[in-house]
C-alpha cells in the first residue's frame, strides 16, 4: 500500500514508520518544512523513534510540504493538532486546512482516517462535508472513520503494536477498510458502531485522567495542610486489590492532550444544554496546581529565613513528564514564570530540553545548577537524573513528584 500521513509529529511520525517497518510506501505531508527537512536527512525529533529507526525505512519514507503526492495514496491518516482557541474554544482551523488540501487531491477509493483528538461529530459533520466538495460522496466514493491515537510518549510496554485501537467507520463498510488498514500495525482492533463513539472514548479517556489527577491534586492541598504525607495515604490506599486506581499529585497538567482535550467536550456539550461540571472542574483545581507549588516554595524559603527574591532556585525537570522533552503546557513553565515575577533567579536542568522556547535560559549540567542555589525544586522527575544526589546536596529540597521520600531531608508536595 501507500500510505499518506498528514501532520507528521508525536502521532503522525510513529504510524508512519510503523506502516514503512511493514513494507508499505509512505508519504508524510507537513506545514513545517523544517521538520520535512529533518526526515529528509533521516533525523528525528520524536524521542519514540530513534534516528536509526527512522534511516532503516528511509527508502520507503518521503517527506514533503507539498500534498500532491497523496493522491497516489490507498489511504491518508490525518495526525494534525487540535489545540484551543485563545478563549479556550475548539481550533479547527489546522483540521479544517489539512482536510481543504486533501479535498484537492481525493481520489474516489481513497480511505481516510481522522486520528486527531477532537469531539464527537467532528468526523461526521466538519470533516465529511469539506472533502464531499469534490463531488465524491463519503462511504460511496470514498471511505472515511475516526481512530483516535492513544500513543503515550515516552513508553516503552505499550506501544502501536500491542494497544488495542478504536475505529469506528462512517459505514460498516468504511470500518471494514479501516480494520484492514490498521491490522498491518495493531494487534487488536476495538470496532465501535460510528465516528461519534471513537471519538468520545478518546475524550472519555482523557477525561478520567484528568478527574482523578485533580481529585488527587485535591486531597494533596488538603493534607498539606493537614500535616498528612499524600504519599503514605495514597500508597496505604493502593494496597487495596480491587476498587482502588492510583494517581499522583503533581504540579499540574501539561502535554498536548490533558489540558486540552476535555474542553472539546465541555464546548460540545453547550450545544446539547449541558455544563459537563467535572471537567470544569477538574480543570480548574489542576490550574491552581503551579499557584500552591509556588506558595509552597515560599513557605520553606521563608522558613530558611530567605525570602524569593534574589534566592537562586534550581529546577529539575521542565518538561511536562518524565522521559520526554516536550514542555508544551508544561507547568514548570508556569512555576518558572512565577517564581521569575517574584524576583527568583532561576536555573534549570534537564537532559531531555537543552533550551527553552520563548526564554533565553539553557539547560545547566545537574552540577551547575545545584551548586549554590537556596532551594531545589523538583518538578518532573526523569529517569537518570540522581534524585537522592539532589535531596542530599541541596540546602533544601520541595519535591513535587514525591521520588525524594526515602532520603527525609526534602519537602513534599
Ligand atoms: N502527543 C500525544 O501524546 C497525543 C496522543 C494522542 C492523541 N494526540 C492527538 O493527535 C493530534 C496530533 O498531536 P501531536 O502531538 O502529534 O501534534 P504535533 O504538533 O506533534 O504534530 C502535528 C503536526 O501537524 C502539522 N500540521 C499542522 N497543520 C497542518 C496542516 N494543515 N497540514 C499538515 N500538517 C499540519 C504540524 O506542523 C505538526 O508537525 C492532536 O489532535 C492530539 O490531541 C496526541
């Protein structure tokens, strides 16, 4: 088969060596010419896929800005991102542009597939009718379904291969050809009956993850307070064996999907009379995370007699979660950004962001950056990174991810 893969990052870019590792030509179209380019001369930049990885199907693996070569496609999987607005609204303004350009170039026959997180209709209702301008009619002329990705950067256990995936066709028959495409990849595909119920798993998904970290983030405020350790409660509460799923608190929700996507449904569900509370709400206490780890920070300064202004403070991990260098809505971006307004100086090292968009700072070496600072503060905790050097060295420690508990010279979140 050949392959077109629309929007070639975290997601687009691991289907489309997973469809060349198999055999099948693939064609991977993006706006970002410097990420063609990177592909091009067989460099990746997404940490899953090793260069060598990539140069090892290089020759069934084309890069281009230029859409044209998908008409020559069997099937085009569209990987775009869906962020928010500046008013917190659903952006489809990449989606709909990626699915105009297709439109130009559809062939009757043709499969495609959204993969991009989105809400329920958007297969259906903004996608379907961009592409059935051509005069070719979705599940007659050509098929159409909604896969959502469930990659999970950064891990190794679970990957394309041994996640069972969701896919639900406009019609059976455009399911059908769906499932055909995606067993060259997936071990185990989930059918579900329309777009509309693929779609809102992956939303339904995402949703829980956010509920529960904010119910966690909850009870983590409290027991502060309380002079309870979160950790000793939530590690005595998992020994239950059944009914009991764990969650960490944490500084705040960052990456492409948890901060985002629950607000398709909040936005979609206005539409049907209904204010979904928990997402609201879920959201709203993971904001107020940064703010609490800030004040935290505060409190142990002054404890050290020091106040934040002018105190050096070193931190670990500014990416949004370990293993991985993507800071998008990291919220160590935020506790900088605080930190910095009260007149902090700060410092930070991490292997996996050697230097920060929008900021002038760089990663420092793990000795750099410990070497006399007033406080260390550890907000994600990347495997290589020796934790106990920091909790043992540092004048004091604020450790947001809990990986300092057995040294008992750190403060907790
Ligand atoms: N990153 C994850 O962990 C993850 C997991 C599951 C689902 N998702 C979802 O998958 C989608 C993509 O996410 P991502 O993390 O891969 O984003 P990404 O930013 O890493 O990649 C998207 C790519 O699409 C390109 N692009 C933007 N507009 C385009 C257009 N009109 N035509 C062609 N290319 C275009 C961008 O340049 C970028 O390279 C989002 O909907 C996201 O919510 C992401």
């Amino acid at each position: 088969m050949r392959i077109g893969i629309m929007g070639i990052g975290y997601v687009g870019l691991p289907l489309a060596v997973a469809f060349a590792e198999q055999g099948h030509d693939v064609v991977g179209v993006d706006v970002d010419p410097r990420k063609t380019e990177a592909l091009t001369r067989g460099e990746s930049y997404v940490e899953d896929i090793p260069s060598p990885r990539l140069q090892a199907v290089a020759h069934r693996l084309e890069a281009t800005t230029r859409a044209a070569s998908l008409s020559r496609c069997d099937a085009v999987l569209v990987c775009v991102p869906t962020p928010l607005t500046a008013n917190r609204e659903p952006d489809l303004g990449p989606l709909v542009s990626a699915t105009r350009v297709l439109a130009d170039v559809l062939q009757r026959g043709q499969l495609v597939v959204l993969e991009s997180t989105t809400y329920p209709g958007t297969t259906r209702e903004r996608v379907a009718p961009i592409l059935e301008e051509t005069g070719l009619l979705a599940g007659r002329d050509f098929h159409l379904a909604f896969s959502p990705e469930r990659v999970d950067p950064g891990r190794s256990d679970y990957t394309l291969r041994n996640t069972p995936k969701v896919l639900g066709g406009l019609t059976e028959s455009c399911g059908d050809r769906a499932e055909a495409l995606y067993r060259e990849v997936c071990d185990e595909i989930v059918r579900v009956s329309s777009p509309e119920a693929a779609e809102l798993s992956k939303l339904l998904e995402n949703i829980f993850r956010s509920v529960n970290i904010a119910m966690v983030n909850e009870i983590a405020m409290l027991t502060d307070r309380m002079g309870i350790d979160i950790w000793e409660v939530i590690d005595a509460a998992a020994t239950k064996p059944y009914g009991f799923m764990r969650f960490e608190p944490g500084p705040g929700m960052g990456g492409h999907c948890l901060p985002v996507d629950p607000f398709y449904l909040s936005w979609r569900a206005r539409e049907f009379d209904l204010t979904t509370e928990f997402i609201e709400l879920a959201g709203k206490v993971n904001q107020q995370m940064p703010y609490h780890c800030v004040s935290k920070v505060e409190r142990v300064l002054n404890e050290a007699g020091k106040p934040v202004n002018g105190s050096r403070i070193a931190v670990f991990g500014v990416s949004y979660k370990p293993g991985v260098g993507d800071v998008r809505e990291s919220p160590a971006l935020k506790i900088m950004a605080l930190l910095g307004a009260l007149g902090a100086d700060i410092a930070y090292h991490d292997p996996h962001v050697p230097s920060l968009p929008h900021d002038d700072r760089r990663s420092e070496s793990f000795d750099d950056a410990l070497d006399g600072c007033d406080l260390a503060l550890i907000v994600t905790a990347h495997p290589g990174v020796d934790h106990d050097a920091i909790a043992q060295r540092a004048p004091v420690v604020v450790d947001l991810r809990g990986v300092t508990r057995g040294t008992r010279r750190s403060v907790l979140l």
